[in-house]
C-alpha cells in the first residue's frame, strides 16, 4: 500500500478537498504512470513492434502528464483550482486516448490489456477528482 | 543552442506543424522548467522563505508540468491533436498562475523577476503553438 | 495494489532479474517518490518552514531520482547492467540522505516519519535489486 | 539562451561550485534530455524502427536520468556533496551507453549523429563537473 492516504493524513493545514477521493486518485495516477512505462517497454520487446508505434508513443505521454498531475494534486500548499483543473482535465485526454490505444491491442498482448485497465481506472479517479472540486 | 531544430530537421517523415514555432516553444518550455526549479531553490535560500511558500508551490507545478509539455510536443510520432492541446492548456494555466506570483515579488527578488519573464515567455510560446494548431 | 508485477510477468522476452525482488522495488520508488512529494508539500506548510529547508530540498531530490529510477528498472528491453547499477547507487545514496534528514525532524513532524520509512524501504529496496544482480 | 546563469548569479547565498561551469553543465544536460525525447521519437518513425529498440530504451533512459540529474545540480540550497556526486556518475554512465548506441546508426540516421553529439557533451560536462567538485 502506498503512503498517499497517509501523507494527506499528516497535512499540517485543512485542504479542500476529500482526503480518500485524493487518495484513491493518486495512487491511480501512480499505477497508471508506472503501467506506461511498463507497457512502452514491453511493445518495444514485441516481434510486431513497427505496428505498436502509436501504443508506444501514447504511452510515453501518458506516463509524463500522469507523473506531473500525480506530483500537481500531491501538493496542498496555496491550492489554485484553476491550475489543477487544467492539469487533470489534460490527464483525463491523455489516459483516454492511451487507453483506447492499448484496447485496440488487448486481445493480443496481455500487457496492453492491463495497461487499458490502469488508464480507464485513472481516468475515472481523474473524473472523480474534478467532480468533487465543483 | 538547443539540438531541438536539428531534430525536428531530421524527423523521418513529415509533421503537421511548422517546426520553427515547435522548436521555439520547446525551447521556451525547457528554459521555464529550469528558471523554475531554480527560483524554486532560491526562494528557499531566502530568510523570508515563510512569505514564499506560494511561489516555491507555483514553481514546483509550473516545473513538472512544463517538464511534461516538452516530452510531449517534442514528438511528432502518431500525433493526436486532443491530447497536444489539452497538456498546452494545461501548460498555459500554469505558467499564467506561476508568472503572476513570481510578478509580484519581482522588485524583491531578482531570481523572480527572471523566472516569471521565463513563464510569461513560455505561456506566449505555447498559446503560439496553440494558435498555429488551428 | 500496483500493476508492477501483472506488467513483468507480462513482458514477451525472458529477463534477467527475479520478477518478485523487481516488482517490490518498482513498488518501493513509486511509493517513496510519491511520499516525498507530500513531505516537501507539508514541510512548506509547517510554520516552521524555514527549519525545514533541508528536508524540503533532499525531498525534491529524492522524489526526482526515485521516478527516474523506477522508469529505468521498469524497462526490461536491451538491459544494460552498468547503467541500472548506477542508477540504483545513486537512488541508495539520496534515499539515505533523505531518510537521514527526515529521522531528524521524525518526533516533532509525522509526515515526517512516514517519509523517512518510506526513504529506508526504498533504500532497502535498491540494495536487494543491486544484490540481485551479482 | 537558457536563464542557468542568470539563475546562478541571482541565487541569494555563495555556493561551492563555480557558476560557469555549472550553468555549462545545466544547459548540456537540458539539452540532451531533449534530444533524447527527439531521438526515441524519431527512431518509433524509421521504417526499420524493429533494429532501433535498444537505441529508442538508451534514450528513454537518458532522458529521465538527464533530467533528474538537471533538477538536482540546479539546487544550491543544503547542497550535498555525496548524492550530487552519486548522481552525475549515474548520468555519465547513461549518457556513455547511450552516446555508443546512437554514433553506432549516426551513418544511416542523423537524429541519432546529433544525439550522440548532445550524449557526448553531456557526458563531457558531468565529468568536468565532477572534476570541479574535488
């Protein structure tokens, strides 16, 4: 189990948001993050490579806008909606696009399969994130 | 001088944008993600780090996010213009957040003058980028 | 839980590692790099910030290596033992500074604590995958 | 140009490293990670992207470590001589694989000639830093 839960825990001040939404959304975002990672790397692994490219660079996006926003809505410090909105509303394109990417792919490698999962779940803890800040 | 023109010039197939802005607002991008780890730093170093806590925050976001809108625009590989433009925006409210803060305590500290010239910069480099997308 | 272990056991070539001493690991920097993002962000939000300026600082170091150590041990494709082993001492060196750090302040700050045991287990971590690889 | 020495210059306190060399090094390590994100994208594009995989996972590693390594040598504040040190040897060491693989395909692409060059620049600046720390 990660320390997300924890650390929102330990948070010197009040923030405005639900300490277990936040939570769940980051350790989303964590997972999503590292199954990209994983995903790119396992494509490149593949004999069929040359027709994974689009899976491989999707992933590599969706790992770096999942690692910014993680480190965006890990932070409670003088919160501006505004900023993290944006981010996340970014990070829901990218995971729903990664997503749809490795569906296409999921009947056939495994790891694509898995990597679905993980965009569909921090797309939706993203979702879930935005709603609960209105 | 950065690599980033040389190698939009040697990007094996053709790419939808005009790669003198690309080249630009990547360059914009990797010079914000820096003056912002470093004005971070500074404000650190400062006696009156209590009254900075807002703008090592904003830094930090603008950081990470920048960080991520570089990787991203920097490839040209299956191109999904959703996605581009949903991390520019992103990239836009933070560098607009940051800039702001950095702004106001510019006559204080030098480190903040450079670094919200350095936003101010970077978010015109991206709504170009924006713009030239259309 | 993470996707850590499901995306080794679904890598398509052999690999050279123990997929159950990789998959902790990968866990240990995801959740250490996360944890030092939240301490950072509470160190700045502790009234006592400027007593805090060390951990804020190794925290930032220690969440940088962390990620990017967790994306290289995350790719398995054309491994390369210098470069992973370099990586990992670097990792070992800022989580024992960062564990350091954070033990100090450990009594008086819980997010403290909490992150200074998630420095030592990522610590740990490192050495078992660098023992690993003899 | 880059805001590294400016940055430098207006860092509130003394530090130990001279400020040429290391806003030299800043600049070389920011534009390698930059030219690696490139590279790896260029090479996903190449018809024959199946004999490029080991070239596309140096980049990749490059890129997150350069970065990573970038961040910490642009912090001044509780600089910390052992996890500085650490690091760049970790960065030498990837820039060194890496540089090897691309000059190994710099005759038929000439994204990977150039990335080499920002590899081996790079590589030169964090041993000349290095150097400078003894």
């Amino acid at each position: 189990m990660s320390y997300a839960k924890q650390m929102l825990d330990t948070y010197p001040r009040d923030f405005n948001l639900d300490a277990g939404t936040l939570a769940a959304t980051i350790d989303a975002l964590s997972d999503c993050a590292q199954a990209c990672t994983a995903c790119a790397d396992d494509c490149l692994s593949e004999e069929m490579v040359a027709e994974l490219t689009k899976c491989i660079r999707t992933c590599l996006d969706c790992d770096d806008v999942c690692t910014a926003t993680l480190r965006v809505v890990s932070r409670q410090t003088e919160y501006d909606a505004n900023v993290t909105r944006a981010v996340l509303q970014a990070c829901v394109a990218v995971c729903k696009s990664c997503g749809d990417e490795c569906e296409r792919h999921a009947g056939m490698h495994e790891h694509c399969r898995v990597c679905a999962e993980a965009c569909r779940r921090c797309e939706q803890a993203c979702n879930d994130l935005l709603a609960a800040m209105k």
